[in-house]
C-alpha cells in the first residue's frame, strides 16, 4: 500500500496549521514522523485518521481517494482514551468491536496481545489498578487488535520502561514484516531511527523532509567528517584550522573539554588525505578523522534551524493553538 498527502491545507479560526502538507508512507517500510510540540503532527494524523477535514488537498491510498472507514487502521493516540475504571478485557473487546470486529474476534486477539505483552492477569482488572507503564502497554495492545492494515502510534514508548520497550519494538518489528503500513511519531529520536526506514519532518506546519532515513544521513555527510584532537583546546584548534585552509567551515561543536574537542568540519571538495597531511604537519594530535554520519538528531536540529532562519520567528505552536481553538468549538 502507499499513501500520499497532496498539498493538505488546514485552519482553525485565523490559525493556519498545515501549509501544502505532502508526504507518502509505504507499506513493509516504517515512517517516523517527527516535529517539534506544536508542528502539525497531530493534525496532519487527524487528518488521515478523518477526525479532521482538510480545507483543501487529498488523501489518496493506492492511487484512490482514501477513506479510513474501508480499512482495518490501529490507532494509538496521544491523547489517551480508555477507561479508567472498566475492566481490561472487556474494554479490549469493546475496542475492537468499534473497529469492525466480531467479538469472538476481538476477544481472540485480546487475549493473544495480553499474553503477548505479559498483561493475561490483569485482563479482570480495571485499568486504573495498573502500573503507568502497563497502562501504556494496553494502550498499545488496543491499537494492534484484529491483525490491522495500517497502524498509527503517536508517542508510543511514553512510559515504558527498557523491558516493556523491547516487548513494543519486538510487535512493531513483526508489523512491518508483514507488510503493514506504519506511521510512527515520537520524541524519542533513538527509538525512531532504530527501526524507521522513512521519516517525515514537519514544522511550523511545513514538510522539510520526506524520504529515506538512510538518504538524508547521507546528503548531511557529504564533505563532512568528524576531527577529534588531544592537545589544543577549542578556540586554538580552529585557529590552527582557519591558518591552514580558508575555504572548509566549522559545521559545529560537539564535544569540548580540557584535554579533548570533536568538531565536525566541511572539507568543500577539499582532498581529506591533503587536509589530514596539513593539520598533522602543524602539530596538531589527533585522536580521530573519519566519516561523520549525522544522528536523526542531527538532521532534526540541522533542519529545524535552518527552517527558523527561513520563516524569520513563525509560532512553531500552531497546532497546539488549533487544538485549543477545537476543543472550544465542540464545548
């Protein structure tokens, strides 16, 4: 399956939240959706989901309009909706009920993802007698109920502990082996590079990146490398750099201290060997020169800042304002 957003427009009041949103997530391949409180992550998500309607743009799966209803979608999201005070299992199976399931379907699966998620004697249990982290794993276990087409997890690894992390990372693992369709947003930017092929980056309602994980690293690192020196400190290493050569820049710091610093250094087509040979003549220690493959972080922040430059300060808390202004509207 594939499923594209074309130029997705939306507004609450005189707040305009998505600017031309357009991105594609394939299925067999994770998506990780990532963008600062306020970007337009949940809207863009309610959108797909038809919580929301666009003012403008389609959703097109499969190269027809989509509509969420025709498909068996699992969703998690950020807002956490089940009941406090109603047992487990009988709310499991009302979940999945809702989503098109029989109830001996339902039950089936529920049972199968409690005992999956180590949760089977708790399934008489209210929810409110649970630990927080495995309040999070019902949560999720509601999202994978019937075998779904299509899961969207928006924050999923929020209270889990390292344990209960593995048991999630193990279930989204086997979805995208079986071809399934994930979108997965979150903070943790860790666990989003771990097993996201894809990302899409959104802020201040504009798409900065979507496309392969493994591309954008590589478009970062062109001309990059990573130097680590033992025996200048900061300021004396990029004065040696700047005697040396006048025309690579400084990309940015990332570690300093007494008696080591790392840099990360843009060569612009300058020969690495030529450079290496110049900076070991000079007398400078060094510790590493290698290939600097940027983080996920690394292309976040990179992204993000240079999309602050452009839009010269816009709110970057669109999508939270709009949420206030929703909830508003439907008291």
């Amino acid at each position: 399956m594939k499923l594209q957003l074309n130029n997705i427009n939306k507004s609450f009041g005189k707040v305009h939240v998505l600017h031309d949103v357009s991105f594609e997530v394939n299925s067999g391949r994770a998506m990780g959706f990532l963008g600062r409180n306020g970007s337009g992550k949940t809207t863009s998500i309610r959108c797909i989901m038809d919580i929301f309607k666009p003012d403008s743009g389609e959703i097109i799966l499969d190269d027809k309009p989509f509509k969420p209803r025709e498909l068996k979608i699992g969703y998690l999201p950020e807002e956490r909706g089940m009941y406090a005070k109603e047992p487990i299992l009988e709310q499991l199976i009302y979940f999945g009920q809702l989503r098109g399931g029989k109830k001996t379907e339902s039950k089936k699966s529920a049972e199968a993802w409690l005992e999956r998620f180590e949760l089977s004697e708790y399934a008489n249990k209210k929810l409110e007698v649970l630990s927080k982290g495995n309040q999070q794993k019902i949560q999720i276990i509601q999202a994978f109920l019937n075998n779904p087409e299509m899961i969207i997890l928006d924050e999923p690894f929020s209270g889990l502990d390292p344990v209960n992390a593995e048991l999630f990372k193990d279930a989204i693992r086997d979805a995208i082996k079986e071809n399934k369709l994930v979108i997965f947003s979150s903070h943790q930017m860790g666990y989003v590079e771990e097993f996201c092929d894809d990302i899409t980056l959104i802020d201040k309602g504009d798409i900065l990146i979507n496309g392969s994980l493994a591309d954008v690293q590589a478009e970062m690192s062109q001309d990059k490398y990573r130097l680590e020196a033992t025996n200048l400190n900061r300021e004396q290493l990029k004065q040696v750099l700047r005697q040396i050569e006048s025309d690579f820049n400084v990309e940015h710091d990332l570690l300093a201290n007494e008696d080591k610093i790392s840099l990360i250094i843009d060569l612009n087509n300058i020969v690495p060997n030529n450079f290496l040979q110049k900076i070991i003549t000079a007398g400078v220690q060094i510790k590493n020169f290698s290939v600097y493959l940027p983080t996920l972080t690394d292309v976040f922040l990179h992204y993000v800042k240079e999309h602050d430059s452009l839009t010269n300060g816009r709110s970057g808390q669109d999508d939270e304002k709009a949420q206030d202004v929703s909830r508003k509207e439907e008291n």
